[in-house]
C-alpha cells in the first residue's frame, strides 16, 4: 500500500503510525498475510521436538500402566494417581509452551504492522506487551529477501534487513531473528517493491550521509534536510 503525498492520512491512527515525527513521510505501510503468518506460527521449529516428547512420554505412561503386577496397581487409587498425573503434565512443559504459542499467533498477528518512511523502517509486534523498532538507513548493512515453503505457496515473501553486517540464518524462526540485529518485514505480496524500495533509499540517504551530494542543500540545516530521491 503506496502513500501518496496528495491522498488523506486516516484521521485514526495505528499505534506505529504514532511512533512517526511529523515530519517524517510514509512511502509504504502494510500488514503480513493472515495465513501464512499464522501457517507459520503452527509449523514451527517447535513443532518436531514437541511432538516427539509428546510421543516419548506417552509411550512411557502406557508402558508403566501396562506393567503386570500380581498385586492390585497402586495408581487404581484415586490418591495414588493424582500425583502421578501431575508429574506426567509438568513433564509435558514443552508440549505446552508449543500449544501456547500456537493459539497466541492469533494475538501476535494483530500487533503486527510495518511501515517504511523517508528515515527508516518501523516494525511492531509483541504477544502481550507492544513493542516497536525502529531502524535508521544508516544502520542497515544488508538487504535481503527470503521466501519460506508457505511463502511460495501464498505468492508473499520476507525482506529482512541485517544491521550488525552479519547475513541472517534463514534457519531460524522469523521471532529469533530481531535477537540476532535482523528486522523482518514478514509475509508481504508485494515483497519485491517493498526490497526495492528499501534498497534504494537505504543506498541514497547512507551515502548522503556519509558522502554529502546533491541531496543536501548548499547549507547544510542538519535534521531538517528533506529527502527528495521519493
């Protein structure tokens, strides 16, 4: 979704909307696609290792209620099973946390939004608390776009920007990657517009910045020069 200058801001604004100076133009905003990102959410690198343990204790449950015994089971007490089962649910934590995470992507989804602008690119998301980043072109070291099995299937894909100079393990879920200086614009359709985009305002203002040219006025008014590349 392209923002032009001549179109009316909503007068409601997001919460990311406010986060942006008044100055400040916004060249795209947009939102992941619904079900790849909740796709996503479900089959994640969780997934595997909780239904394993999932698999693992059940066997180990109905093997233990399977043993022969040539006097009366002590878990046919409603006493005596109490705590077994409670032992049995607390070892089950990861299948749980998996389960949790599953249903709150619902939650996630809603908080998340991004916005690119003439200065940087806004990302918020969270699960309970909002969160916001926020990252200047100056800080951006690297572009790239990936685009996951579901991704393809859906036509959508991911830009992530690297700031650390590090390029990002794709092999890590989308929620690990902020942890590694990565920001990630996830499950977008028009990815490719948004790359481009980014690529060359990125280009422009860091090398404005770093190697001032015809960009900047001939006096330079510091934060109130204007981008004019968009």
């Amino acid at each position: 979704m392209r923002i032009d200058d001549d179109m009316d801001i909503e007068t409601e604004k997001s919460d990311l909307e406010l986060m942006i100076d008044a100055g400040e133009r916004i060249l795209w905003k947009g939102r992941p696609n619904k079900k790849c990102y909740i796709l996503e959410g479900i089959f994640n690198p969780m997934l595997p290792f909780a239904l394993v343990w999932f698999l693992f204790d059940s066997v180990f449950v109905f093997a233990f209620l399977a043993i022969p015994s040539a006097d009366k089971n002590p878990l046919d007490t409603p006493y005596a099973i109490i705590p077994f089962l409670a032992f049995f649910l607390i070892h089950l934590m990861p299948v749980w946390i998996y389960l949790a995470g599953t249903l709150f992507v619902f939650r996630k989804y809603k908080h998340t939004e991004y916005i690119v602008t003439d200065k940087g690119v806004y990302v918020s998301g969270g699960l309970f608390a909002y969160t916001c980043q926020m990252k200047p072109y100056t800080e951006v070291s690297r572009i790239n776009i990936h685009r996951g099995i579901f991704d393809q299937k859906l036509k959508v894909g991911d830009v992530v920007l690297s700031t650390n100079g590090i390029a990002p393990d794709y092999s890590r879920h989308r929620s690990s990657l902020a942890q590694f200086g990565n920001l990630t614009i996830a499950d977008i359709p028009d990815y490719q517009k948004v790359f481009e985009l980014i690529k060359r305002l990125q280009t422009d203002v860091y090398s404005d910045t770093m190697y001032p040219n015809d960009l900047r006025p001939e006096e330079n008014h510091g934060y109130k020069t204007k981008y004019t590349g968009v």
